[in-house]
C-alpha cells in the first residue's frame, strides 16, 4: 500500500462554477507528479519523506501554484516564502521562514529535517543555509510571473489591506471572485504513505498577496500548517491565522487518537474549530492505517492523489468528495 | 481566585546544590512581580492577559533572565529575541519572532493579539511595528550586559556548537556546571488565571548563547513554546527544537481534555513526551478550575506563584515541588 496526496490551495466563496483557463495546467502539473512519483513510493523506491519533498518541489516550480516560482508578491512587491516538513517515525521536522532567494524552500526545510538542528531557520540565514548546502539559488526576477505582477498591481490600485477577518490563500487567481478573494490562493501541499508504512508531510506557499513584510503564517509552523508523526500526515492550507490560533494540523492528529473516530471525523472536526477563528481552509490527510482525506470548507481546493495504483485529481466539490 | 505563575527558565543536570550567588536577586524579581501583580490580579483590576504582559515585561527587564535587556548573544554577537502570547477566551495570539530593537518583545506581541492580525511577524518588520506603536525602542548597546558578553567569550574560545542532542536554555549561568550547558538557561514566561475567570499565557527568550543567526526556537511559536484555551495556559522551557516536534503546549491541553486526567498528570505525560526528542525542560500551567503545576526535568527551574494571596517562590526541586 502507497499513498501520495497533494493539494494546491483552497479559495473562494460559494458554488464552484467549472474550470477556468488555468486549470488543465494545474491538474496536469499534478497528474504529472503523481505519475512519477506513485509507482516509486509504491515500490518502495521513494520514502515518503523524499516523496513529499519531491511533490513539494514540482508545485514550487509549476508558477500557477503560489510557492516557489510564481508566489504572490508581499506589500513591498517581493517574494517571502515558507516551507516545512516533518516525518512521522521520529517526528524530525525542519523549516524555512521568509526565505528570498531559494528555488526550493522544502528542500532547504528537508535539509533541516535531516541535519536535525535547528528545526527553523529564519530569513536571510535560511537563504545562506541553501546557498552553502548547494541548493539552487535564485533571485527575485526568476521568481516573479507576470501574473503575480498584475495581482499586485490590482491589489496595489485597490489600496486593499487584510483586516482580522479578511481571507488569507484564498484568492482564485482567474476565476469570477470578489477583489478581496483574488489575494494569494495556492499554497501547495503533500502528505505520504510508502511501502514501508512510514507518513512524511510538506506544505509550501509565497502567502498572500500585498502581505505585509515580515508576517509568517501557518506554513512553517510545525503543528499549525504541518504535522507528522506515526499515526498521521497532515498538511493545510486556508486563513493561517486561524490554523496557528487552533494548532490545526496537530489537533487532527489528537481528535484522531480519540476511539473510533475515523480520519474523515477528526478533520471535519478540526475544520469546525478553525471556522470561528475566521478560517475556511482545508487539508489534506493520510494515516498509517491507509485512509486519505482532503476536506475543505472553501469553494475549490486544488487536489491529487495517487492511492494504491488509482490516480484522481479534482477541483470543486463535484468532482471529487470524501 | 486568581493565580499568577513564573518561570525563568529550566536547566542543568543532576542534584541541585543550592543557591548561586545570583540567585536572590532572581527571587527578589520575581517577588517583587507576584506582590505586586497578584493582589490587582485577584481584585480584577488586572486581566489575566494584562497580568502576564506585565509579568514577564518585568522579567524581560532583570537583566539576570535571558529575555529582553540581558538576552544571552547569538554566535555574531547580537541579540535576537522571541516572544509570544495567547489569550484563552478567544484564543487570540501574537508573536514576534527574532526582534533586535525593542525593550519588550511580550508588549509587542501583546499588540499584535490585540491587533487581531497578523499573528506572527518577524524580525525587522516587527521592531518597525513596535516603533511605529510607540512602543520603547532601545538598541543592542542596552540590551547587552556584561555578563551576556563573558559567556559569549566563553563560548566562543570554546568554539563550541550545539548539536542536535545538546541543551538549549540549558546553562545555569553562575552554577559550576559543564560548559556545554552554560549556554542561555532563562527563558521567562508566566500564565495567570483572573478573578473573571479567563486564563492568559506568555514567554520571551534571547535563545542560546552562540545560537546560529536565525534559528528559531518554541518560543514564538503558539502550540510549542505557548498555549492558552478556556481550559489551560501554558508556557514552556527548556530544548526548544524539541518542544516544536511535540507540539508541546498544545499535547498539554489536549492531555488535560482526557477525562480523569489532573493537570500534574497531563504535563507529565508531555514532558515524557519532549524527553526521547532530547528535549529536557519545564513548563508552567494553570487550568480554568484552578489547578496550577510547574514541572521540570532539569536540575532546577526558577518558579515563582501567587495562589489565592498565597507568594512561593522556588529554585530545585526540594525547595517546592507540586
């Protein structure tokens, strides 16, 4: 048995109301890695560790997903990302925080993983912590679309700021959404379960866009964005704050110890708590025992999941449900 | 009732030996807080939230503890502070994360909750934010002591680096100890429980002395170093790397949920959690129904409490133990 999840970022308000333009990009970009990666895991050439980090790093470079090449762009028109990761038989993690100047932010969170300490790393020193273990540099220029671009530039002329209760990933990009929902959708994420019966998780993203400089949401926090151990891999994506203030991806991990919950339960369960916080999202969720779940409370959420052989992507509800 | 607790920090290994020659001075501090925050704590002129921005704005203010004016240096001799909050009705937070350039990192993180977004802001951007709040802005030059410098000599003609299984907060700076764990012991926190009922949790470092330009430890992040709910408040110390890998704060109240459960059994079972991480360290907790624990697995764990009118404070464990 072999399980690799993926997820893009959930967005929007409402009835979904079919693909837009962008989206055959974004299921083949996805299709793609579960092809490539589902029979590795499967046959036990991949961990899931390397499974999700490598998942991870094909969405960064996919530029309509907004992590790595192709993130949105923050209030002073730059790329901050973050990225984290963690494995479940030890619990390991690493994570990268407002890094600038890396093509991969979850393979410098892996290489954190790895090295075992520290588990974060901050900023500039996290850009020179790539740069000195030879992972790709990059700079801004490669970094930014024309498409990040002119989002900023629309969220520039509209002078808009999130408030506390505005929507944070939750843009999406070229669908028929309200100004203040067309800001930064598209963290991406994974979750594995290889033949070995190990779990590994890995969410990235550029934030929101017109962010302001310096804030860190649910992404790097390991527990809030993030969370492995022997029993679950979980990744999220939605409004970070309220993934932070409810410790959502640690909480499913908990709400699925509780006896006879399924793992389908546990994460309607911690999306309810998120709610209130101002926190649509969703997740995505693998357990040892084999059960995958990708709920969201949005309306889309970018998925793909390669279960047992078995490939199935899906956007809105109608599509693909659990 | 009403409960006011403090650490400043957990660290060292076996038998305790006694008081430093620091250590009144430490005590004293912490006294001083408790005489004067609990009576207006226990009257409800004070909220549990303002009690423990109080609290540990006096604690980042005794140069003697390792937050705020008297941080330990990281390895480019600088100062980098954490701090974090979160407030139990509502499980409103803020954080800052790696701050240089202000005098109380906890009233900046208190703002940020108060702001109601962004949750964590970093670095730079943070200080900026708390000058820009009129809160007071001071520069390195003040922010280091004397005694911060020699052990940054210390540990720099040691050329000594932390690996993954050495001790983070771990030093007990004027105790003859080895000198791998003279290295930052002292991170502050307190939690309090008002006359209202509501509940309030806070923590503030400098890190490790030598640490690496930005690591980020628990501290700043909420689920690991902080946690408040309307049942629990939690503040951590101790190995951060391994508090954020447990999701310490957080495993509390939910272990604390458990039915039967007291809130001593709860902490325990955490800190047998944090323990195989390499993560040896305390915590302070107090619930809503009026419980009230500061564990630790180290040598000692400064602990200072106001209990119903009731002032205790303690060093090693035979001194005080819950």
């Amino acid at each position: 048995m072999a399980i690799l999840a993926l997820h893009g970022g959930a967005g929007g308000d409402g009835e979904w109301r079919g693909m837009s333009d962008l989206d055959p990009d974004r299921l083949v970009c996805m299709q793609t890695i579960l092809n490539d990666l589902g029979p590795r895991l499967e046959s036990g050439d991949l961990t899931a560790l390397e499974a999700v980090t490598l998942a991870v790093e094909a969405l960064e470079d996919e530029p309509l997903y907004n992590a790595g090449r192709g993130s949105v762009l923050a209030e002073d028109e730059r790329i901050y990302m973050d990225a984290s990761i963690m494995r479940g038989e030890d619990q390991a993690a690493g994570s990268v925080v407002n890094v600038e100047r890396m093509r991969h932010p979850i393979r410098a969170a892996n290489l954190l993983l790895k090295k075992g300490w520290p588990v974060m790393l901050n900023a500039g020193a996290a850009d020179q912590f790539a740069h000195t273990n030879q992972l790709e540099h990059v700079d801004q220029t490669w970094l930014k679309t024309d498409l990040r671009t002119a989002q900023w530039n629309k969220w520039k002329s509209q002078n808009s700021r999130p408030g506390s209760t505005d929507e944070d990933d939750s843009a999406v990009l070229d669908h028929d959404l309200d100004s203040e929902e067309q800001e930064g959708m598209g963290t991406v994420g994974a979750v594995a379960l290889d033949a070995h019966g190990h779990l590994a998780a890995a969410t990235s993203t550029g934030g929101m866009t017109g962010k302001p400089v310096g804030r860190i949401g649910d992404t790097p926090i390991i527990g809030a964005g993030t969370w492995c151990d022997q029993t679950v891999a979980v990744s999220c994506t939605g409004v970070g704050e309220a993934f932070i203030r409810t410790c959502a991806a640690h909480e499913l991990a908990v709400q699925f110890r509780q006896p006879d919950t399924s793992l389908l339960e546990a994460s309607h369960r911690v999306l309810e708590m998120v709610n209130p916080m101002g926190g649509r999202g969703g997740l995505i969720a693998v357990s040892a025992d084999g059960q995958v779940v990708m709920p969201f409370q949005t309306m889309l959420m970018y998925r793909g999941l390669w279960h047992n052989g078995a490939l199935t992507t899906g956007i809105g509800e109608e599509i693909y449900s659990e």
